[in-house]
C-alpha cells in the first residue's frame, strides 16, 4: 500500500488474536502497522506480531523492490512490534538497528540469542537522513513503555507516532476511528496520561500532515480532531456531559436499582449508559467511566467486601490514576451493608475525586426508604 512517493504500508491483519495483550477483547482484530522508506537509502519501521513474520517479510520484500534495507528503526520494544527483527536480520544481516540505550537493553532480555552486526544508537533530538528523508527521533518514555521513541519526517511532515495514535481493529474492517480509539488509549496508555501530555506538547512544535502509527489507519485528514481527543483523554477532562451507572449484581435487585436510576436521570435529560460488570466487556466500561463526567458504583456487598467484578472494575479505574470526577453508591446487603464504605476506600489515594452526598443502600430489595433515597441522588447527580 502506497501512502506516498517514498513511503510505503507494510503491515499486516490480524483476525485471529483472541486477547489482544492478553485481555482486550478485539472482534474487529488488529493490525501491526509497519512502514518502508524509499530515499538514498531506505528504512523499515518497526516488524510485527511473531504469527505474521513471513507475511511481513513478503511486504517489506515488495516494498523495497530489490533495493537492500539500510535501517531498522525499532520504536517500540513490545512483542507486538519487536517479535520479527531476528526473522528481518536473518533475511537482512547487514542492516543497522536504529534504537536507543533502552531499546538495546530490551532486544537483549527479549532476544537473548540475538547478534546484531550493526546498531545505530541514538540519543533524544537526534537525527537520521536518508537523503531527503530527515529523521529526528523524539523519545516518549512510557508512552507505553520506557524505550518508546516517535520520529519526525522533516521531508514528509509525518509524525511516526509509536503506540500513540492506535486503535484496535484491523484495517480491512471499517469503524468509526473515536471508539475504538478511545478504548484503547483508555486501556493500555490511559495510566500514561502525563506523558502523552509531554510528547503532545513537543508535537506541537512540529508541522504535521500526517501521522502514521503502529496501530490503526495512517491519519492524514483533520488531525486536530485526533490532537485533541489525546489532549482531552491524557489531561483525565471527562469528554461528555453524562453519567455512567455501573452495577454489579447477583439476583437481580441491585441492577433493578441501577435501571431505576438511569430512567429518573433519562428524564431529567441526562445522557445515561448502565454496564453490567459481570457480563460486559470490562474495557469498554472503563472506557465509559473516562469518557463521562459523573459515575455511579452499585454493587452487592459479598464476604464481607464488594463483588469481584466491582472489585476489579475500580482497580482498572484507580490504576489508570482516574481522576477529576464526582462519584455516587448503590450498595446493597441484605444482613450487613458494607459495599458503599469498601467501594469509596478504593478511591483513597486517587486524586480529584469527590463523592454525591447522597448514598442509596438497599436491603435484599428496593422499598419506599430507598428509592426515595435513588431519587435524592438523581437530583443531586442532575445539579452538578
Ligand atoms: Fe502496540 Fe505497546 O504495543
């Protein structure tokens, strides 16, 4: 696939990764993006998943037409980038792996067997030319691990964005870019936020017309658009006005409570999306919960603490330094109410977090005392 004169798409599909990192669901696939340059010299961008290694190389092989492979620029030391670069260097032995100290350090605990004959090592700022071609590479530590490093295309004003950038889905299935977009930054990157923020202010003093990542399709058309969703996701501001009811329930009642609150709220006005934790997928409710400006936790109190899937669910938010929203509780127990107290502990250390005053608890079902209580928290959650 051409994406320019000199730059072409070398990467693969993949429809049958079952847990994309070992759990985000992914029923669109994925794709492991891969980029040749054409210039003086040439450069290959990153190798992909290790199922995909022959694919890759026929791509690369085509790409290159005829010509050798000068460089192998490694952005990004994780599997599903890095798995092909001894399969590349047995087919290429004399190109030069372009990384930093980082990047070196990974291919040996990865790729202990590994003998690389050339390396370029190259530090922040610095620069490659392949002739008209000028590479400068910008290291985005944690963006999503501590080698990754994005590269500037003076020449093409293009923007080699790593991870950044991503989605999941493969790129012979269309979807709309935002969603799976933001489940994915929400899911891998989301605890990064700090660090998108740096490498987005040092993107803005670059002029770029495209971007090109290891994920998802190659941006070329309104990139403020994709600017801003990353600048509103790392900076943590809730992207829509609405509230997120998420449940966790064993025989129903807890959920009928969160269904109770979603209608008073849908009748106020306000835009209400309920998850049931234990059967929906888990990155899409996180997603939700970053998306939103206010979240309501109903969960039943089990052993003694919450149920696994809340349990798990607040984790996911907490880990990924969820922050800057306001938070109200269901908690149902039938004999001894404790869901509310453990639920807002879990929040302890988490920053801009504040809580409705008004909490609902239930015991074994809804009655007059409590859904009087769910209509004083749908006012209070409506005023803010
Ligand atoms: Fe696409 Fe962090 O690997």
């Amino acid at each position: 696939m051409t994406i320019s004169d000199s730059i072409r798409y070398v990467g693969v599909n993949d429809h049958s990764v079952d847990l994309f990192e070992g759990q985000y669901i992914v029923p669109n696939g994925m794709a492991y993006n891969s980029y040749v340059i054409l210039d003086d010299k040439t450069a290959v961008f990153d190798t992909v998943d290790v199922h995909f290694g022959e694919e890759w190389l026929r791509n690369v092989e085509n790409a290159l037409e005829g010509r050798k492979a000068d460089y192998l620029i490694i952005q990004h030391m994780e599997p599903d980038h890095s798995a092909n670069i001894l399969t590349f260097l047995e087919k290429y032995p004399d190109t030069a792996v372009v990384g930093n100290a980082k990047t070196f350090g990974l291919i040996k605990q990865f790729y202990p067997e590994a003998s690389i004959k050339n390396t370029l090592e190259v530090k922040d700022g610095e620069s490659l030319s392949l002739g008209k071609h000028k590479f400068t590479f910008v290291f985005a530590p944690m963006v999503h691990w501590p080698e990754v490093m994005v590269t500037y295309d003076e020449y093409e004003k293009t923007l080699f964005s790593a991870d950044a950038f991503g989605k999941f889905g493969a790129l012979d299935v269309s979807e709309d870019w935002d969603c799976e977009a933001r489940r994915y930054y929400i899911g891998i990157v989301g605890k990064y936020g700090a660090q998108v923020q740096k490498l987005l202010k040092a993107a803005s003093g670059l002029d770029i017309k495209r971007i090109c990542p290891l994920h998802g399709p190659v941006l070329e058309e309104n990139l403020e658009h994709y600017l801003n969703k990353y600048d509103t996701w790392s900076s943590y501001k809730p992207e829509d006005s609405g509230v997120l009811i998420a449940f966790a329930s064993i025989y129903g009642h807890t959920k009928t409570a969160a269904e109770k609150l979603a209608g008073i709220l849908e009748k106020m006005g306000e835009k209400v999306v309920v998850a049931d934790l234990a059967r929906e997928d888990m990155a899409e409710c996180v997603e939700d919960a970053f998306r939103y400006d206010r979240l309501v936790l109903a969960s039943v109190t089990y052993n003694g603490g919450i149920f696994p899937c809340m349990d798990a669910f607040i984790n996911h938010l907490t880990e990924r330094n969820y922050q800057n929203r306001k938070i109200g509780f269901i908690e149902n127990g039938s004999w001894g109410p404790a869901a509310k107290r453990i639920m807002q502990a879990k929040f302890e250390k988490s920053k801009d977090i504040s809580f409705f005053e008004t909490n609902v608890t239930i015991k074994s079902s809804l009655n007059d005392e409590s859904e009087a209580a769910l209509e004083k928290l749908a006012e209070e959650i409506h005023k803010n």
